[in-house]
C-alpha cells in the first residue's frame, strides 16, 4: 500500500470516497423507521407511539444499553410488520438503498425465514422475496447484493433443518451461506454438529455468530465442527491464545461489528476492544454494521470509531475493507471482479493496494 496517511481529519476525509463492504448485516435491524410507518398504516396494524422520536426510541439502543438482551427487544418491536411478502421484498430492497448511499459495492443480507413466517408465508416464499429485493436493489444501485440464511439456535432441530435444505435449493441463486445466531450462551455451538455436517454435505458455506455472548470455546467449535470459514464477531476468543492461534492459522476471517459489540456488552468497553489486537498478530479482520437501525451505525461511523477509540490509521481501513472483499462468499470469477472494482475505485482517490 503506496499511501500513508495516519490517523488525521485529512484521513478521515477520505473515508466517505472509499468503496465498502458489509458481510454481516440483519435485514430486520435495518429498517428505516419511515418504513414501518407505513407498513404499519398499510397493514392496518397500529405502532403505540405518539412521536417519530418515541419510533426511534422503540427502533435503536440508546447510548446507555445495558445488555445484549435489551439489544435484542428491537427486534420484537419490528418483526410483526415484516410478515408479508411486499414487506420483506421492500426492506430487503431498501437496505441495499442504504448501503449504496455510503459506498457500499457488496453486502451480504443475513435473516431467519422462520421469523417472517406469522401470516402463512412459507420458508421457500420469504428467502425468494427477499432476494428479489437484493436482486431489483442491485440493479437500482449497483451494489452487488447477496443473502444468508440464518438458522436460531432456540429453535427445533426440525424446523433449522428445513431452513438449511431451502438455503440449499437457492444457493448459487442469490443464497451465498448459512448462518447460526441467537442466544450464544444458552445454546453452545456444539449443539449443532449435525444440522451443520447437513448443510456442510449440501455443499453449504457456513459463517457462524461466536465469540460474541459466550466465550472462545464456541468459536473453536464453530470452525472444528460446525464447518465454519467465517466467524460472526469473534470478540471474545481472545479469552483462549489457542483459538486465536487456530483463527490465525486457518485464516478465518472474522465478521467484527465494533459499535454493536459495545453496547451488547460483549466487551467491556472501548479499551477492551480487541480489533488492533488481532490486526497485529495476522488475523483477517472485516468491520460490518450488524444492525444499521437498531445500531444506528454505518461503515463511515464504524472507521471513524476505530480511528478515535482504537488508533486505526486509514491505510488500516482499507486492509480492513480488503479483508472483506476478499472474505466474500462469491464465486471466484465474481470475487476477482470485484477485486479489481475495489482496486479501481482505491486508485482513483489516490490509493494503491
């Protein structure tokens, strides 16, 4: 990397030019609050709030958020008006609108079909609706735009196993992966061995949340046996060298999502914040916004973030924004494009990696 610019307002300027990748974002923490208004009068469902501020209060954490549970009770507000197929197509539609408008040329969509399913909506019709949205937001921005399906740790066996056989009838067709999420410290990652040797034989790429409300044991697990080649967060396998040695050794890409780690309270604080850490020993690092809504976070806060609390330098940034390019869970034709979008766009601010 030919440029070196340390941290500095001219870096930080140059944040907003820079072209950016989302691995790990919930498309039901990412609904724009005008949405759900009008989702909410079209469904003749009512809201109970009195104000667009007393909305956003319902919608995101605050600054004082005090757990990972409260974090999660965001979601419950929204998801009863994410239960129709135009709902979802439309808020699928409208995260890549959103991403798009900070830069973002590739993200990846994470949900759990089960979710959606509360008015009839099968699992085959909700993964289908939300990648027409990706695909017609896609085609309206220019950001490459792709799904993973997410199994719930506290659902039934049953019920994930069918969430993985549908992933697999639209992989390669706008599904790129599968995911595990939800209550990490109720539901170790070792209780899952058999749906992900399931998803693993179908041939299934498999990223899993770990490390992030539970300790380093998870993410050992979710790579030895789970079948993982990314990582959704990650931050507490610093708990354990020896996870860390394997994350390093395998190259697995971590999916970190800094803003929403402190306020779930996966660490205790800015100073804790292990991302510098791993940069340092070799450890592929990718930032993400998990929740654009309920965060209330984008890419551009993100960097700015790790250039205040954590001394990220620019020249950081974009191996970090690298990472992700190269982490994509794309086919290899697809993913030199996009290597060399990303080397065109870096070049023509400057930037030569």
């Amino acid at each position: 990397m030919t440029l070196t610019i340390e941290q500095s307002a001219a870096g930080k300027a140059l944040l907003s030019q820079l072209p950016k990748v989302d691995l790990h974002v919930h498309l039901d923490g990412s609904v724009k609050p005008e949405t759900l208004k009008e989702l909410a009068e079209e469904q003749g469902l009512p809201l109970h709030t009195d104000s667009d501020a007393e909305l956003l209060d319902q919608m995101r954490v605050g600054e004082q958020c005090e757990s990972l549970k409260e974090y999660l009770s965001k979601f419950s507000f929204v998801l009863p008006f994410l239960q129709t197929a135009t709902a979802i197509e439309r808020i699928a539609f409208e995260v890549v609108e959103q991403a798009a408008k900070e830069k973002v040329r590739y993200i990846e969509v994470r949900f759990a079909p089960q979710l959606h399913r509360l008015q009839g909506l099968s699992n085959h019709q909700v993964i289908h609706h939300v990648i027409e949205g990706l695909k017609r937001g896609e085609e309206a921005f220019g950001t490459v735009a792709r799904a993973i399906i997410i199994c719930l740790r506290s659902h039934p066996y049953e019920w994930n196993k069918d969430v993985i056989e549908e992933a697999a009838r639209f992989y390669k067709k706008g599904v790129v992966a599968v995911d595990l999420a939800g209550d990490e410290a109720s539901f170790p990652a070792k209780l899952f061995r058999q749906l992900f040797e399931g998803a693993q034989q179908l041939g299934l790429p498999v990223t899993i949340h770990a490390g992030e409300a539970a300790g380093a044991e998870n993410v050992r697990e979710a790579i030895t046996s789970l079948g993982a080649v990314r990582i959704g967060h990650g931050v507490r396998m610093l708990e354990d060298p020896e996870v860390v040695a394997l994350v390093k050794e395998r190259q697995i890409p971590l999916e970190m999502c800094p803003l929403s780690n402190i306020q779930t309270k996966a660490v205790s604080g800015w100073d804790a914040y292990p991302l510098r850490h791993y940069l340092e020993q070799g450890i592929v690092v990718t930032v993400n916004t998990d929740n654009m809504t309920v965060t209330g976070t984008t890419l551009q806060k993100e960097y700015e973030l790790l250039m205040d609390h954590c001394g990220i330098t620019l020249n950081e940034i974009v191996t970090i924004v690298m990472n992700g390019v190269k982490a994509a869970f794309l086919e290899e034709a697809e993913k030199q494009s996009l290597i060399a979008r990303f080397k065109s766009e870096l070049a023509a601010i400057g930037i030569q990696v």
